[in-house]
C-alpha cells in the first residue's frame, strides 16, 4: 500500500479501528499526499477488501497504466529485456507473487491475457507487496499472437513444460527473453506451446512432479539475474 501511495494511485483510503505503528505511516502519508481519509467499521472493511486480508486498511487504486507489448520491450533498454508471459494464470495469489517476483528480479514486466486474467487489486495487490504499482503490465487479447509480436520485436520466447528435454540452466537467458508460464494443472496450451522458441523444464528431484507456477517464474528469472551478472563481471 505504500508503494502505491507514493505512485500516487490511492484515491482513498479506509481505516478501522487497529492502531499500530504501521497503520500510522500509512496513514502519516496518505494525509501527507492529500488522499482522502474515511473511518469504518470491521464490516466495511471486510466488503471493501473482498476477502483479502486487509491488516485494518483498504485503499482504493486507480489501476495501474497499461502497456502494449511493444511498450515493455523498449523501455528495458539499453538491457536485454527479461519479460514473463502468462498464459492463464488466473490465481490471484500466484499473480501477486509473480509480480512480486519480477519486481525483485528487476524484470521489464508481464503480459497476460485480458480475458484469463486476475484484476490487479485485493488479493493480487497483497500478494505482490506493492509491486503491482511498479511492474508494467500488458494485457493483450491472445497470448499466441503477443508471443509472436515478442519475437518479430527481437525477444526469444522460453516455455516452461515439464517434459521438455532441455533445462532452464542449459539456455542462454542473457539474450532478450520472455518466459511463458501456463496455469498449474494445464500447463501452457497447445496453440502458445508451439509459439515458444523452445520448451524448458525444472528439473525435480523428489517426489512431486513440479512447481508452484509462481515458485518456478522465481527459479528461472533468478537463473537470468545469476548468468546476467556473470555476463557483466560482477
């Protein structure tokens, strides 16, 4: 919530009645940002959070500015983009946590599908700590035709697919990429599969047969953090 404070994105904010120093800088801010300060019950707390858990705040957000897919590779220069693509990953806690990832990671943002998608507020906005207001996001139509854009725009797109032969430690993730993560359970559809440059998987070592989606965009934007680094000597 601070986060989007300081974007400047919070329209007003709704405070209950818990009293900690937390909940005083928020507010010390939102006073000092001129946002709009109301005083509710726990009730209209709970309606206005729509679930999520609110820790005795609920801010109202403008949604972030979206972007196109054109928009995202450009201003990762003058780096090799590093983007990831979501091909209906509709869980609101994975999608925080993604964005939350990407931010960490210093990646150039998400493209994710307008109709299998999770509205960037509540739950997802929790779950990513505040990256939502700081990771661009492009929403598109279809996910296929994005990744085909990815690659006319120079972008190698990487899927993830956990019968794929080759490892996600075995590709060159310096180059400009894009990693395409399908829903946990389906995996990647068949249409956006065949648009990937290549398919990679995570290998697993005990007994479950993969990853939480979220976990798995971790391991590999992580793995292009290590060999970028490596790249430039660091």
């Amino acid at each position: 919530m601070l986060e989007a404070l300081r974007a400047g994105r919070v329209r007003r904010l709704r405070v209950g009645s818990r009293s900690d120093q937390r909940v005083a800088d928020v507010i010390a801010l939102a006073q000092k940002r001129g946002v709009s300060i109301e005083r509710v019950d726990g009730s209209a707390l709970e309606r206005a959070s729509r679930g999520g858990v609110h820790q005795g705040l609920v801010a109202d957000v403008e949604e972030p500015t979206d972007f196109s897919v054109e928009d995202l590779v450009k201003a990762a220069a003058p780096a090799a983009p590093l983007i990831v693509v979501l091909d209906s990953v509709e869980d609101p806690h994975n999608v925080g946590a993604i964005l939350r990832t990407v931010d960490a990671a210093g990646g150039h943002g998400v493209i994710r599908q307008e109709r299998h998608a999770a509205a960037l507020d509540g739950i997802v906005a929790k779950a990513s700590a505040g990256a939502v207001s700081s990771v661009k996001v492009a929403t598109v139509v279809n996910i296929a035709r994005a990744i085909e854009e990815l690659e006319t725009l120079g972008v190698w797109t990487i899927g993830l697919a956990d019968e794929a032969t080759d490892r996600y430690d075995q590709i060159d993730l310096t180059l400009p990429t894009a990693v395409v993560l399908g829903a946990e359970g389906q995996g990647l559809r068949r249409l956006v599969r065949e648009r990937c440059d290549r398919l990679a998987a995570i290998p697993m070592l005990g007994r479950v047969s993969s990853l939480n989606v979220s976990v798995a965009a971790g391991v590999v934007l992580f793995e292009a953090v290590r060999q970028r680094t490596v790249a430039r000597g660091q």
